[in-house]
C-alpha cells in the first residue's frame, strides 16, 4: 500500500510506493566507467598539476615540495569552469544593487567561491578504494575551506557536495567533490534553518537533537551509532538507500567538526558508502553537507549533517511537477539491507 511521508524537518512530502519496484526501469544503476582512457587524460591526477588552476590548498608530505606539483594527497584548486566566481574577476554586467520595485528582473552578481576538492593523486573512481587516512584528508580540507571562506567575510553560505557517476552531474570519474561560496542562502537550506528555529521557540529543543534521539529508540531505519555520529535512513527518504549522518554534538557549522570527530566521519563514511557501492551494484550519487549560513540567520539552532543521496531513480513529470518524491523502496528495508552490508564489512 502506497504510503504519503512528510519530512521531519521541512514541509516536503515523500511517496513511499514499493509496488512501483515492479516496473521496468524504474531503478537505473550507474554504467560501468571507462576508466582507461578516462585516466589517460585526467587533469586530476598526479605529474597533471598544469592542467588545473593554481591550489588555494594541499596537503603534502613533504613541507618543502614546490605548490603546483606532485607529491601532495590532496588539493584544492578554483573550478576551471566556475558557476560563481569571486568578485572582479568576470564583467558580467549585472548591477550590484536589487532593484526593488520590479519583481520579475530580480538580479544579483553571482559572486563567491567555485572550487574542486581533489580527493587523491591516483585515478581513483570509487569511495571505497580510499583508506580512511585519505577520508581524513578530505574532511580536514572541507573543514579548512569553509573556515578560510567564514573569515573572508564575503559569503553568506557555502555548500560542500559530491557527484559521484554522471548519473550524479559529474563530469570527470576522478574522485573529487566541490565546494560553492554564495551570496544567498540555498532555499533548502534556508527552509532548515527556519524550522530549526521555530522547532527551538516552540520546544527549547534542537529538532536535529530530537530526531537522533527518535531514530536511535525506534532502531527500524538506524544503521549505525559511532562515538561522535548517528546514521540513519530518514522516514520520509526520497530514493533508494538515502542515508543522513548527523554528529551527536550539538554544531550549527561543520568547521567546527574537531579532529576526533573527523576519525570518527571518515571511517563510517567509508563504510557506508562502500556499503551502498555493494548494496546498488556502485550507483552513480550525490552527497551534501548542510552547514549553517555565515550570517545570522543560522544561529546556534541549527545543527549541521549529511545527507547522501543514490541517484537511482528518474524525476519525471509527477515530480517536477508536484515537488514530490516517489521511493519504491522503504527506508526500514534500506535500512536493513545497509545494516547487513556494514556488519559484513566490519
């Protein structure tokens, strides 16, 4: 029986339709990548260091390794072909004010920070060929990007993402993730914030806070409780295998994730995304991690998290349409099935 679920946190509503598993097609694993030619002319391998931008970050071995060159395990380099840029460096002729009393030709220049997480020097195509050291990397690097573009004062959110598989919108199989610097607030976002707030008013409590302790006492959707971090399939999932990681410490902003808790983050991320690479036959997905806004907006009600999402399943026309989601696949079965993938790894 199909089944309507609203999202704990913002007003979005989920179709849960097992029955729909039934049709042909309706869940698409990732093509295989043709990795050897691929590799041949990846910009992001290692001695391929002129082919990219100039770092802005690396981590190196050697502190005296020359920047711009090999011998670092990770880097991060402005896009080449930038959604947003930083102000004066393109004309775009978009004036810097809003004009106010024309609500159809609302503009704004689309200043801020298009950058590329280089995540290893291999051409590496799969989360699980990481170690965990390499995970650590990555997530120090996310911590340190964000933290540089807080202090910089010239961002109002960042958003920090992974396409995996072109399914996903990656464009090249190196394993990379990306972060964007903007002068808004991203409307999901922004809807997070809001309800977190109105949650605290209401409640004195923090939603995300509530909703850990929920999911740990009803077990059916958990898939794993570590030192630092609770992982779970969420109630209202929006596609097969959808995961969130949410830190048992109360944090509005993911730079302020403490060394410990990065150990923790990088070795259940590995799992669980080796654990979704087995589970969907290695799906093309996305992951996103939701960090307050750098303004005022955020506060201390909100809490930061991850939230990865297989792309498995088309949007269609019920979907683009409705703003609605349809998921052949319960959470509590996903759940169940990443569990025994996890336990196996372990």
């Amino acid at each position: 029986m199909p089944e309507l679920r609203k999202d704990a946190i913002i007003e979005r509503w989920v179709l849960i339709a097992p029955e729909r598993s039934q049709r042909p097609h309706d869940v698409v694993p990732e093509a295989a990548p043709e990795s050897s030619s691929a590799a041949d002319a990846c910009p992001f391998c290692e001695h391929r260091e002129s082919m990219t931008t100039n770092e802005v970050l690396a981590y190196r071995d050697d502190l005296d390794e020359t920047a711009n060159g090999p011998g670092w395990r990770v880097r991060v380099v402005p896009n080449k072909y930038p959604a947003i840029c930083p102000a004066g460096t393109i004309d775009n002729g978009l004036e810097q004010s809003v004009s106010a009393d024309n609500i159809f030709t609302t503009t704004l220049p689309g200043h801020g920070r298009h950058e590329v997480i280089i995540e290893s020097p291999e051409h590496y195509t799969r989360f699980s060929q990481l170690t965990d050291s390499q995970v650590v990397d990555i997530l120090r690097a996310y911590r340190d990007r964000l933290a540089a573009i807080r202090e910089e004062g010239e961002s109002t959110a960042v958003m920090l993402f992974k396409n995996m598989g072109a399914r996903a919108g990656a464009s090249l199989e190196h394993l990379h993730s990306q972060l964007i610097a903007m002068p808004v607030v991203p409307i999901q976002l922004a809807e997070e914030v809001a309800a977190a707030k109105t949650y605290l008013q209401r409640t004195d409590r923090c939603i995300f806070c509530d909703l850990i302790a929920h999911e740990t006492a009803e077990k059916t959707r958990l898939l794993v409780e570590t030192e630092h971090f609770t992982a779970f399939c969420p109630y209202a999932s929006r596609m097969p295998g959808e995961t969130w990681i949410v830190p048992r410490r109360h944090a509005p902003s993911f730079d302020s994730i403490s060394s410990s808790e990065i150990a923790d983050l990088a070795s259940l991320m590995r799992q669980i995304l080796t654990s979704i690479e087995t589970f969907l036959d290695i799906p093309a997905y996305n992951y996103v991690i939701h960090t307050s806004p750098f303004d005022k907006s955020g506060g201390n009600h909100y809490h930061w998290h991850i939230e990865i999402m297989p792309a498995v399943s088309h949007l269609a026309g019920f979907e683009l349409g409705g703003g609605f989601y349809i998921n052949a696949l319960t959470p509590e079965d996903a759940a169940d099935i990443l569990r025994t993938q996890i336990v196996r790894l372990t």
